[in-house]
C-alpha cells in the first residue's frame, strides 16, 4: 500500500471535509485564487476553475503542512458558487484519483522491488468518471489481463517508469490493485472480468477530452 501517499496534506483534507460535507456544503481552499465547494452527501464537488489550472493547482500544493477547509452556511454557499462563475463539477474520485496521482509524482512506490513484483488490477476503472489519459488505458489493459512488474510495464509499453509509478499509487488508492510477491504465484484468485458496460470501445476513446471528464457547472444546489 501506500501510506506516505495517502497521508497527502489534500487527501487528509478530503477526508475529514467528506465527513462535514454529509450535512453543509464545505469550501476547501487550495490557495489564494482556487477552491473547491464540496456538496453534500460528498459526492461531488465543483472547482472554480478549468482543469488545467486544477491541475496545476494540485501539483503546486505544499508535500508538508495542511488544507484550509470549512463549513458553509446556505449564504456563504450561494456567495461561493457565484465567486466560482463558469467552474466545473467534479466526481469526487475522479479528483481523489487525480490528487494521489500528482501527490505521488512519479515517485518508487514504498514496498515493492520494481523488477520482481508483479502487478495487476482487479476490475476494470470506471474511467468515465476518473481521470485518464491514454498511457493509464494502455497500463489497466495489460494489467488487468497480465500481472507484470512496475519496471516491465514501463518497458512493453514504451512509457516513462514515472507514469506508471503514478498509475499505480492511484489504482493503489482506489483499492483496485493487487501485487503477485513470488513467481510461484499464479494469481488465480483475482477475477478478470470488463463488463460491457465498462469495456473500451472505439468510441469511448474518440471521446477522451480530458484528465477529468469535467462538465461545465450547471446544476447549484
């Protein structure tokens, strides 16, 4: 697993803002000129501004220190949405998958030899909801049906070692990842299996815009 990851200063914060956010929008503030609102039940949450800029803002954030969050009452809420103007709604998923990704930056994840142990996943990723790009479809395809070490993955694929460290840590954090310790393992207690629903298609590809999958903000509560 992977502690140091998931004790992030953001991801922390999403935990603890999640438990408020069942009862009272929170805004989560990430520095001085981008935030996020959090609506209840803690499912979504709306940036006020564009995914790049996200993004950025995500990899800018301190690896020491803490998150400014709170509670908002029905007018500090409706006072946010209007500073967020145009923003975007997010799944909150999507932003926990985004989140561990940056936070790890490309980092050996703790534990694991990256020659010998090999790697899988065990269910496809929604990835109509999370961010994706198409060297992260390319990793979930061959792990899913070929558990293979951090550093073979790199080399089949023809991809930096950095993408698929960030790739695991976030499949890590969404519980979807599985680890073969010995070559003796078979792996043949994980299930593979891509509902149709969920599978790939030509089409799913051709309409890959994003890292978020965002739309624009149009419903307020």
């Amino acid at each position: 697993m992977t502690p140091v990851i998931n004790q992030s200063p953001l991801l922390q914060t999403l935990s603890h803002a999640l438990e408020q956010a069942v009862n009272q929008a929170v805004r989560i503030q990430l520095d001085r000129h981008h935030f996020l609102i959090l609506m209840p039940p803690g499912q979504v949450v709306y940036a006020n501004t564009t995914p790049l800029n996200l993004i950025s803002a995500l990899e800018k954030l301190p690896a020491q220190g803490s998150v400014r969050y709170w509670g908002l009452t029905d007018r500090e809420k409706t006072l946010a949405f209007e500073e967020a103007g145009d923003g975007y709604e997010i799944n909150i998923e999507a932003l926990k998958w985004k989140a561990t990704e940056v936070m790890a930056a490309g980092k050996t994840p703790p534990g694991i030899d990256l020659h010998a142990d090999r790697v899988y996943i065990r269910n496809w990723p929604n990835f109509s909801r999370l961010p994706h790009s198409d060297d992260e479809l390319r990793i979930a395809a061959l792990w899913l049906t070929h558990p293979m070490s951090l550093i073979a993955t790199a080399t089949s694929l023809q991809i930096t070692l950095e993408k698929v460290n960030s790739f695991y840590a976030a499949a890590d954090a969404a519980q979807l990842l599985g680890v073969l310790f010995r070559e003796s393992d078979s792996g043949e207690q994980k299930i593979i299996q891509i509902p149709e629903s969920a599978a790939p298609t030509e089409s799913f590809f051709n309409k890959i815009k994003s890292l978020f999958g965002l739309r624009p903000l149009i419903a307020r509560r």
